[in-house]
C-alpha cells in the first residue's frame, strides 16, 4: 500500500509521519505550493510530485488533505485521471466519502472517509499523539476492514461508521471541541471583569478545569455534575444571568445549564427542577 498525499498542510503532515513512521510507504506529496508539499516532503523523507497525474500513477491510495470545501474540486481532478482501482481518501469529519463526490461518476476507484479525531494544531509534533487518538473510518469497498485493522495497529482506537452517522459524530466532536472554546471564552471575559489578565485567569481556572474533565471522562457527565444547577439554587442562577457580558454568553449559559438541568434530574429524581427550568427559559419564580 503506497500513499500519496494531495495538499500539505497539518493534517497532511501528521498523517504522513504518522504512516512512515509505522512502517507504511508514503510517496509523497502535490500541492498547488511547491513550497508547502517540499517542506511536507523532507519531514517524511518522501518526493515531491509536480502534478497530480505523477502522484497518482506512484500511488495506491490518495489522501486529500485539503479543506473541507476544496475536497469536492480534488476529487473532481482526480476523477479526470485514470484512478481505476486506486483508493481515495479524505480526512473530512463532517462529509461522507459519497458526498465528497458531488455526484461525479467514481471513475472505478473506491471512495473513504478516515477522520482523526484530534485537534491537529502543529504540523512538526501532533503525529507523535496520534498513537493515542480516535480514527472514524466511512465509505464503501473492499480496504475498509484494512484501513481499521492497519490504523488499530499504529495505536488509535477506530471504529466504522455508516455513512448517515457522520454528521451526528462530527456534531458530537465539535460540541466536545470547539463549544468548550466558547465556553472557556465567556470565563475569561468574566474573570478579566475582576481583573484577571487573560494568563491569570487561565492558570485560575486550570485545576478547575482539568479536575472536572478528568472525572467526567472518567465517571460521565452525571456523576461529574456539581454547582448551582445541580443544587436548584436559583438565586445564584439569576445572580449569573444577570452579569453576563452580552446576549451570546446568556443564550450560551442558559442552553447549557438546561443540559444541566436533565442531568440533575437523573441524579436526583427525588427533586423538583420546575423553578429552576422557569428561570432558564426566561420565566420568574
């Protein structure tokens, strides 16, 4: 299995080290930027290729590491080649491999979708994580259960999905990811009301944070669920909504202490959350 990769940017990179360094042949790399795919191509010891035609004659499966939106556009050069065989491949979390086609005949190639759930956010170093992250793999042919198998095999945990569960899992990843970023951001504005420059109030809120991830990874969001949602104290709630920097922060704090609010249930079924469920949706006591 020899891979080839069509864009070098951070997922190209981590993807490439982690495969060469798994002992799994890398061709190399094409990009609109010569510059880009030079750099991607001496951190993997790979070649550089200067068309997309050579790549693919080199190559068993392509990878497509490009945005989102430009992976439709690639597949349809790729389309225009002979790839009859060949596989390819994107790292898109939210498109199925079909929808990456937009519509386009396949050309006799098989199509998948191999996600790594990570936050890839330095070219030079995440491969080295990439033992330990999450692959979602997606499409239909006969590489798939190879695809799973070969992955497992570096370290990651992987799973198959159906094509109509991609966006779901995707949803579930952003809400995971990059909602806490909103949410870490609201913190901040609070904390910077008292204060805090923005280094402050992250090592303030550091242990606070890291405690709770910990146990909610460890013993689920029920469990980990603590603070005045939890408590039905309403009139702290009203205290918070009160001060809250702008109308986004209060939407954002009121949908999420809603989701509190089921969870507290299930914890203590005993209590009556009527008052706090009028508070949170605009009402008085």
């Amino acid at each position: 299995m020899k891979i080839g990769f069509i864009g070098a940017g951070k997922v190209g990179f981590s993807l490439g080290k982690f495969f060469t360094q798994g002992g799994i042949p890398v061709t190399g790399y094409y990009s609109r930027h010569r510059d880009s795919a030079q750099e991607a191509a001496r951190f993997t010891e790979t070649k550089v290729f200067d068309d997309l035609s050579s790549l693919v004659q080199a190559s068993d499966a392509l990878f497509c590491t490009v945005p989102d939106g430009a992976i439709p556009a690639v597949f349809a050069q790729l389309g225009a080649l002979e790839i009859r065989g060949k596989q390819i491949c994107h790292c898109s979390g939210a498109l199925t491999a079909q929808e990456a086609l937009s519509g386009r005949e396949g050309g006799g190639a098989y199509y998948y979708s191999i996600h790594p759930l990570f936050p890839i956010s330095r070219k030079d170093t995440a491969y080295q994580e990439l033992p330990g992250a999450f692959f979602c793999l997606e499409g239909k042919g006969p590489h798939l259960q190879w695809w799973a198998e070969t992955l497992a095999s570096l370290g990651p945990q992987v799973r198959i999905l159906a094509p109509e569960a991609k966006l779901r899992y995707h949803a579930a990843c952003a809400v995971a990811s990059n909602l806490m970023c909103a949410l870490g951001k609201v913190s901040l504005d609070l904390l910077g009301g008292c204060g805090f420059s923005q280094e402050e109030a992250l090592q303030a809120l550091a242990p606070l944070m890291n405690a709770n991830l910990a146990h909610l990874l460890q013993a689920g969001p029920v469990a980990a669920l603590t603070g005045p949602v939890e408590r039905c104290d309403i009139h702290t709630v009203e205290k918070h909504l009160s001060i809250l920097p702008d109308p986004a922060a209060e939407m954002l704090y009121r949908g999420a202490s809603q989701k509190l609010t089921e969870l507290a249930r299930e914890k203590h079924p005993e209590a009556d959350y009527t008052p706090m469920d009028k508070i949170l949706n605009g009402g008085s006591r």
